[in-house]
C-alpha cells in the first residue's frame, strides 16, 4: 500500500515536471468571478455603508435621527440597483444597519449601568472589533466595485442582545 502510493506520488511529479518542460502549463481552478457592481451603486451603497458606520454614539442623536439618515443613504443606494449582486449588498447593508442599531443599544446600555473598566471595556472593545471586522473589507470590496459581503459581516451584531429594563413601557 505505501509503496503504491509512492509510486502515484512519483508519477505525479514526473508528469507535472514533463509538462512543465515541455512549456505546457499544469491545468489551474479559475476562482469564481466576483460579482460586480455599477460605479454609480458602488458609489451609492459605500455612502450608505459610511452612513451606518459613522455614528456609533447613540449619546450625540437619538436612535431615531441615526436609523433615518442611514435608511435614506440605503434608499439611494436601492434606487441605484439593477443585478441581483446589487441587490443582494442592499439587502446586507439593510441587515448591517440593524444590527449596528443593535450594537448601539448595547454601547447604550453598557455605558449607563457598568461602571468605568473591566467589563464595561471589554464588551465595548468586542463591539468595536466586530464592526471593523466588517465594516473595513466591505468598504474596500464596494471601493472595487465588488458585490461580494464579508463573511465577518455575519457576526457584526451584538452577541446577546441586552434586555430591556423592568420599567420598559414601550
């Protein structure tokens, strides 16, 4: 059994070698085309991806004015989409918002109830480090005028969405 397999591993280098020889090439997997957007969605959806990105505070605006501003970049980006790629980043920017929004209850509620240090630093880091995760290779793919969604962008969100406070009404 191993000499066999020592015998195929030698074929394969000799014929790898003979090809290469011979100015014949080894056959290569192509990787997938990445799809491709439109410059003018390209440039629509990193505007609407910044708007999200931007505002991480929900102490300088409500929650409210932030989701509104970032919408509206979405909605320019969406009247800007024809492929299914395009559509596809819309609906992953859509997701993104929500979970920044998320992230943004959390940074809220951290910074209301935890005291300064420790905890508080560490959960506030963690977000931080999952939004970048995301935020960074999107905007270079939307910059290559790539339709391609980070994988990272999966995990933006918050890993267990705080609860709300015994006096919640709403």
């Amino acid at each position: 059994m191993t000499r066999r397999v020592l015998v195929v591993g030698i074929l394969k280098i000799v014929i790898l070698t003979t090809t290469c020889a011979m100015g014949q090439t080894p056959p290569v997997q192509k990787k997938p085309a990445m799809p491709k957007v439109s410059e003018p969605f390209g440039k629509a959806a990193f505007l609407a991806l910044k708007a999200i990105e931007r505002d991480e505070s929900v102490l300088k605006r409500s929650m409210a004015q932030f989701r509104d501003s970032a919408v509206a970049s979405i909605n320019v980006a969406d009247a800007e989409a024809q492929t299914e790629s395009e559509k596809n980043v819309i609906k992953a920017l859509r997701e993104i918002l929500l979970k920044r929004m998320q992230n943004n209850l959390e940074r809220f509620i951290a910074l209301r109830n935890r005291p300064e240090g420790g905890e508080r630093d560490l959960l506030l880091y963690g977000i931080q480090k999952r939004e970048t995760a995301c935020f960074d290779p999107f905007e270079e793919n939307l910059r290559l005028r790539s339709g391609a969604i980070p994988n990272t962008c999966r995990l933006i969100g918050p890993m267990v969405l705080p609860p709300f406070p015994p006096d919640y009404d709403h």
